[in-house]
C-alpha cells in the first residue's frame, strides 16, 4: 500500500488588494496509508487544496509533502505516474473530442506505438464497458458516462494511487451508484473528498478538514458524527 505524508504543511496564496496572503491549510501533518481515506467539510473548508497537494497541482508553502517518499515538489514527474487525479467536473479533464482519443492522450508520454496505444485505450475503455460510447462526442455523454471516460483516462496509465476530488457532485443518483460501485472493485488507494455522507461513511478512515485544518482524523461512522456536529454548531450560531 501506498503511503501519502504531509509534515507541517500550509498553504498561503497572495490575494490582491489583500497585504497577507490568505491562508488555504495551515499545520497540516498526517500519514495516509489505508486502501479507502475521505476528506470530508464544508465548501471553502480547504479539501480541494488538501487533495491537489497529493500529486504537486499544488505547492506547499511551507512543510513537505511524499508519495512513497517522493518530495512532490522535487519529484513531481515520478508523483504524477504514480498518483492519478479525478476532478469533480470531468469537462475539465477530457481535452479531446472523444473519450478514445482522451484515453490515447493518456497514454501517448509511456507507449511510443500508436498500435499499443490503440489496443491500450480500448482495453482501459473496456473495462468500464465505455468501449460502445468510445468514439462519441464526450457532450454528447451523460455526467456518470463522462467522468467513468474521466476515470479510465487515468487508469489507463495504472497509477498506484487515485485521488478524486468530490466526483459525485455534478451526478444524479443514478450515475453516483454507478461511480461508488466501480470505485469499490478498483485495487488502488483511493483517497476522495466528497459532500456524500454515505459514500463516506464507506471509507476505512475519514478526515474532516475545517478553516484549512484537520479537525477528526479516525472511524468513517466517528468523522461523519464529528462533521454533522459542526455543522450543527454553525447553524445554531447567531
């Protein structure tokens, strides 16, 4: 199993018309090595930040951050073979005009025959049973169909590590059924935000993040008791 170590790790961006910069995640250390982790929180709590710092789309401002001991910073090319990253709105992340040619994309930096390629793609397509879809026009797909096209692009390259940044956001019921049941039969560390309590409470270990730190680190069935308290506290607030 993969293991993800942030040590002292925050995260501050300049704001303009602002004279400090804006604190995104601030005191962050923690060691992640279990099969199913969830970041749970509210909108603007800090998750997203948290998730891109795993595969270097952001840098820390101060403190570091490994996969298997790879400094992310340092080492952002062999992270990125290692850590796929899913986005909440996979029009974000297919570039191509279809999901076979997204998928080829994918591969085209590791298998140097476009044959292999082509064989590669279908195969990781396939796997989704995408292959009928795979040469249609990606705006021509559902939300669920688009991010599974989102989903194999990134394991066609077989990443060790998946990270999904809340991937059921944008889909109906029946699409998020669709993505928790192909999630659940994937061998990867998965570590995923998301705003689904129920999919959350199926992880093997949970993260609450609030105002850019920490807050509960342990049992799904814990986190999510601790995350409904606290929303519970801000709704009672004045």
């Amino acid at each position: 199993m993969s293991v993800i170590s942030l040590s002292n790790v925050g995260v501050r961006v300049a704001v303009d018309g602002r004279p400090d910069p804006k604190v995104l995640l601030q005191d962050i250390t923690v060691s992640l090595a279990e099969q199913r982790i969830g970041v749970i929180g509210a909108n603007g709590s800090g998750k997203s930040t948290l998730l891109r710092l795993m595969n270097g789309l952001v840098v820390p401002t101060s403190g570091t951050v490994t996969v298997n001991g790879l400094d992310t910073v340092r080492k952002v090319r062999p992270v990125r073979q290692q850590v796929g990253f899913v986005f909440t709105d996979p029009l974000s992340q297919l570039v191509m005009p279809t999901g076979r040619e997204d998928v080829e994309l994918s591969l085209r930096r590791s298998v140097r025959k476009g044959d292999e390629r082509r064989r590669l793609a279908e195969a990781a397509l396939d796997r989704f049973s995408l292959l009928p879809l795979a040469d249609q026009s990606i705006y021509e797909l559902s939300g669920g169909e688009r991010q599974l096209m989102a989903l194999a692009a990134v394991l066609a390259v077989n990443p060790t590590v998946l990270v999904l940044d809340e991937p059921s956001t944008l889909l109906d019921l029946r699409n998020r059924e669709l993505l928790r049941r192909t999630l659940s039969g994937l061998d990867q560390q998965i570590v995923m935000s998301t705003h689904d309590l129920d999919l959350a409470l199926e992880m093997d270990r949970v993260l609450v993040v609030e105002a850019g730190r920490i807050a509960f680190d342990g049992d799904a069935a814990a986190a999510v008791e601790h995350y409904r308290s606290l929303c519970a506290t801000d709704v009672a607030a004045p």
